[in-house]
C-alpha cells in the first residue's frame, strides 16, 4: 500500500472529496468523516502505509496565528516532536491521537488542503530540517486560567504534585501547563478558562485540611491569561535561545508571569496577559523566525515642513533600507491636528495625504495616543515633529508602555526638570529610547556628542553656541538694501523663522536649546535660571501677529544705524548662548544668552546663512574647545536628523 489518504471534517467539501477519492488510485485506503483522525493512523500503522494524507481546510501549520500575525506563513516541514508540541495548543490542524501510532512505523504524515490540493502543505516525518531557524512556530492558547497552589508546608513533602493531578483527572481536566519552583514550595498549573473553577474547587477539597492548617494558601486562578508555547527541535543545545526570547519579551514591555521549558527543549512554554498576546506574538514572529528583515513601526505625529519631509524622505529609504540592512521602516500612524490615521501592516507613503483625509478619524492629542497603546504593536517609535505642549505632555505614558520617542519638539526637554530627569528615567527602565538631537542645530550631532563625552568620562567646563539658525540668517542677510524687517520677512519665507517669528526673535527657542544642552552635559538648569539681553523691545511682542509686522519696520533705522558701525569695525552680530559651570559642577552654572559682536579671531564669526556653531570646552578639550558646526535649520535637514534618530533605534550602524 502506498497513501491512506484521509479527510477530516470539512464544510463544503463533498465534490472536491469525491474527486480526489476517484483519484487517489486502488493502493490507497479513503477514510472520510472521521474527525480527530486517531482511526485513520491506526489504519495507515496496521497496513505499514508509506505515508498519510490528511486532506483539511487548511494549507498546514502555520508559524503563528495568521489571524494575528500578518507575516505567518507555512511551515512545509515539521519533525514528529514539533508537530506534537504545535497540536498539543492548536489542534484545529492535526489532532495528537493521530501522530503516535504513525510515530511509532516511522510513517510521515502529510497535511494537505482539500480547497487548495496544490499548495505544498506539512510533512511531518521523523528528518530534522536544518534551515537556520532557532524555532519552527509558535502556539498560543488565549483563555488560559493559572491556577497555584503554594504554601511552606508543600517544602520536602512527598506526593503534593500527585495529589495535585489526581484530583484533577478524576475530574477530566486537561493541564497544558506545569511550572514548579525549585524550593517546592509552589506548583503552577495551567488550564483552560472554563475549567478553572472546577479545577480551584477540586483542588481545594483534596488540601482542605493543609488549608485549615497554613501549610498551603487558600486556592485563587488568575484569568486574563494566555500561554505562548515556541515550539523548534533546533533549539536543543542552542546556547542563548531562552536569553533571546526573553529579551525580546522585555523590550516589548511585556511580563513573563510563569514559564517551563521541558529537558529536550523543544518547547519553551510561558504565561503572559492576555492583553499582550497580539504584541508578544508579532515581537517573537519578528526576532526568531522573520530573519530575513527586521521591522521598525513608526507613529508620526505633525505634518507640517518636518513632518512631510520626513514621510519623504522614509519612503525614498524604505528600498535600500530592506535591501541593505534587512530593516523595514514602517509608517503605521500618521495624526495632524484633525485627524489620525493607523493602519497595522503599514500605510502606503505614495499617497498618505489621500488615506489621511479619506480613512482618517477625528484626532485629538489624547485619542491618538490611546490609539497607539491599544494598538499594542512591537518595536514601536512615537515620531514628534510638533512643538505642541499637550503632545510632548503624552510622551511619559508612551514610554511606560515601550513605545520609544524620537522628537523634533523641545518643550519635554527643556520643561520642568524633574519632568525631563522623569522621561529619561522612564526610558531607562522601560528598555525604550528618548531621543531629541533635533532639538539643538536641527541635523547636527550635538547631543550625541555631548553624551559620548560625558558617557567617557568627560566634564563639559562651558559650552558657547550659536544655535539659531534664524537668527544668524537674519543678521547675516541685513544690507544697506535689505533693512532688519525684511530680513526678517525673507527669514519666513525661506522656511528658517516660524511662521509668527516673534517666537525665534524673542530668544526663547535659544534659552530652551541651551537648557537642553546643558542638562546633557550634566547640569540642572531651568529658564529661569538664564540671563536673558535681548535685541526686540517687549512692547514688539504684544498685540496680534499683523500688528507685529505693521511696526516692525519701525526698528530698521536704528538697527542700519548700528550695522553700518559694526561693518566699519570689522564686527558681525551673533546671538550667543552660554553657559560656564565654573570648573566643576558644585560650584554652580552660570548662564546667559546675548547679541553680541565678534570679530574675525572668533571661531563664531564665519558663519552664512543659518548655519550654527558649538564650542564646548571640556576637561579634555580644555586649551582648544571642541567645535561642531553646519546647517542648523530647514525642514529638510531637521526631518534628517529625526530620521537619523529612528534608525539609531534599529542599530544597524
């Protein structure tokens, strides 16, 4: 005999049955309507058949549950020991009862499906395929009930776990799940959700008198549970595999409540909240068994000159990046002040603009970021290319739930300190990152700089800085034909200023960098703590925008008055940030912001367009301060450097 083939039960499917029935040819034995398939084993074992078909409505085992996991696909090969610890969570494919007596022939069996009997299906047999993954698949049970009996009088006493499975057979309940602790002081046992009542039940009548006594605590399941089981013959003898697994876990913010791993390791079995079990899913899918690429899921909040060049420029890279780096960066949230849009598997960059306004839903801050938790997806970064207050207010609760944030917006930074120290820390614990390089000279690595010195064991003694790009544009612009007014006009227009560049003319967004910096080099300062000389009077920034540029020209004679002079003397303004914490930190931080002229000696003299410069003097860079400088504002260049910032979350440089 050659095939048994055998059909479970399938709706629908007595045509397609029959003319596979006419085909199977007279050396094969047909077995219909016989659902768990225990018979048709037992008969394909008897007549030492060379394999069995089990003709299903499925294509075979999948990796996961594609119901959840968009990337599962088949598995084509399976030993006997991974197909039974796959069943033994999901028997909607193959049911236990079938493997064994076929096991025992060494019979392989083949899963096929009978409304696609051209896809490849499962073959089960007792050849270990070595394709270079850890695990095989992944199973999952969601109506998990872990049910614990614990108690110091269970230490050193003989027959507690027999007692423990007894009561439970003799009541027919199924255990799927057993952890132990060493001291024996505890069993953890897992069951299914409706059972878990009968099982507490069963259980507390066969302790009741342990119970009256102390020696174990009173029975209570634990529902709202599921238990994930990786199930791979190729982790036998693997070192790392479990520290991988968990890592994963962790940096999805997602507690492992219980876990078992059997001595042949084949199946490494944990409990989790249910609530996680969709993340938990999608972040093991992606590190143990999508090794061709990894993914980064992006929540992009604004989409004004940063925000749409960003999205630009991530649909430009998303090609090179799957190629060269095996990376996909995925845009799966998109929010402006009206709507917010999310799509899972990704949205499409070619025409977002469309989808937003067609298929986005009515946003507020609060909406989209309840949007993000529950949408519960791994390796997710929260990209901030605002400067809204309440949306840098969201970021702590984010990050409590391991969404990292990248931001373009200061205001997190340099707000309240211990807010700041708060976000750092929250990210810290977490495992998630809190990145903000743009928020001083837009693409340059400042921040980073600052850090790597500090991180090494260096001291910043004082930091001075042009870190406005507007403002140096400006300055830089005015002529004898372009007054102080225009400068400022042709700042706006150029896309330097704010749109109301009252903002960058009042000195705010300096004082703000300058507490960003400092706090990275290690010193608490707050605004108030800056000494402010300005160049606009107050009276400028009272009224409405339109009355700001009705008297702005106003300040042109003046300001020409005064440029004329500088010009004579060889000298260029500079609005300069510094700070000098005196040698060391104890001794206190002096910090100012100024127009101040410098001359051609100074390293911020030669500075065009919006360019900025930073000079930080450190315990190493004492005698020659260490000098970055370069384009510090524009769309394009501040979108790169949060670009820069999200990729630094994948480390793949």
């Amino acid at each position: 005999m050659k095939v048994l083939k055998f059909w479970t039960s399938v709706a629908g499917k007595a045509e397609r049955v029959k003319k596979i029935v006419e085909a199977a040819g007279p050396d094969a034995v047909v077995v219909v309507e016989e659902s768990e398939g225990g018979e048709a084993a037992r008969v394909a074992a008897e007549r030492d058949a060379e394999v069995l078909e089990i003709w299903t409505d499925t294509d075979g085992f999948m990796s996961a549950d594609p119901r959840v996991i968009d990337g599962a696909y088949l598995i084509e090969k399976l030993t006997f020991s991974e197909a039974m610890e796959m069943c033994n969570f999901d028997a909607e494919v193959l049911y236990p009862a079938t493997i064994f007596p076929v096991y025992q022939k060494n019979i392989p069996i083949h899963i096929r499906n009978i409304f696609a009997p051209e896809a490849p299906g499962t073959y089960i047999s007792s050849e270990r395929e070595e394709d270079g993954k850890i695990i095989k698949g992944i199973s999952s049970i969601d109506d998990t009930c872990l049910i614990t009996v614990k108690g110091l009088g269970m230490v050193g006493v003989i027959g507690v776990n027999y007692r423990i499975f007894k009561s439970l057979s003799q009541a027919g309940i199924s255990v799927f799940f057993v952890s132990q602790a060493s001291s024996e002081s505890s069993t953890s046992i897992g069951v299914r959700r409706a059972e878990g009542p009968v099982a507490v039940r069963m259980l507390s009548d066969e302790f009741a008198d342990e119970i009256t006594r102390g020696e174990i605590n009173e029975i209570i399941p634990t529902y709202g549970l599921a238990t994930v089981a990786v199930v791979g013959e190729n982790m036998r003898g693997r070192v790392g595999v479990a520290a991988k697994l968990f890592d994963t876990l962790g940096r999805s913010g997602i507690s492992v409540i219980s876990c078992a791993q059997g001595a042949l390791e084949v199946n490494i079995s944990f409990v989790i909240e249910a609530a996680s079990l969709r993340k938990a899913l999608n972040a093991l899918h992606d590190s143990f068994l999508l090794w061709d690429y990894s993914v980064l899921n992006l929540f992009v909040a604004g989409i004004g000159g940063v925000g749409r060049s960003l999205l630009d420029q991530i649909a430009r890279q998303q090609p090179k990046f799957l190629k060269q780096h095996s990376l996909q960066v995925r845009v799966v949230g998109i929010a402006n002040s009206r709507k917010y849009l999310i799509n899972r598997a990704g949205i499409d960059l070619s025409k977002w603009r469309e989808l937003l306004a067609e298929e986005g839903v009515n946003s507020s801050t609060e909406a989209y970021r309840d949007a993000i938790v529950s949408t519960n997806i791994f390796n997710s970064v929260f990209v901030d290319c605002t400067g809204n207050e309440a949306i840098a207010g969201t970021y702590r609760s984010l990050l409590s739930h391991n969404v990292s944030v990248v931001t373009a917006n200061k205001i997190a930074a340099s707000g309240n300190y211990e807010n700041y120290r708060d976000l750092k820390k929250a990210a810290r614990i977490r495992g998630a990152k809190f990145l903000f390089e743009t928020n001083v000279g837009a693409g340059l690595p400042i921040i980073k700089t600052i850090g790597d010195l500090v991180g090494s064991g260096d001291r910043i003694l004082k930091i001075e800085a042009v870190v406005s790009g507007t403002l140096n544009f400006i300055f830089n612009e005015m002529s004898a034909d372009l007054p102080f007014s225009a400068a400022i006009q042709r700042a706006v227009e150029a896309g330097y200023a704010e749109p109301d560049p009252r903002i960058d003319l009042s000195g705010k967004d300096v004082m703000r960098k300058l507490v960003i910096l400092s706090r990275e080099a290690g010193y608490r300062l707050n605004m108030s703590d800056i000494e402010a000389s300005l160049f606009v009077p107050d009276k400028y920034f009272e009224g409405t925008l339109d009355d700001f540029w009705a008297r702005v020209p106003e300040m042109d004679e003046e300001f020409e008055r005064r440029r004329r002079q500088l010009v004579a003397r060889g000298l260029r303004w500079r609005f300069v940030a510094t700070m000098d914490g005196g040698g060391s930190v104890a001794s206190g931080v002096r910090a100012s912001v100024a127009l101040r002229e410098v001359d051609a000696k100074s390293p911020l003299y030669e500075l065009d367009g919006s360019n900025n410069v930073i000079l930080l003097t450190t315990e190493r860079y004492r005698d020659y301060p260490m000098e970055i400088k370069g384009y510090g504002a524009g769309a394009e260049v501040t979108a790169a450097g949060v670009f820069a910032d999200i990729i630094s979350i994948a480390n793949i440089r």
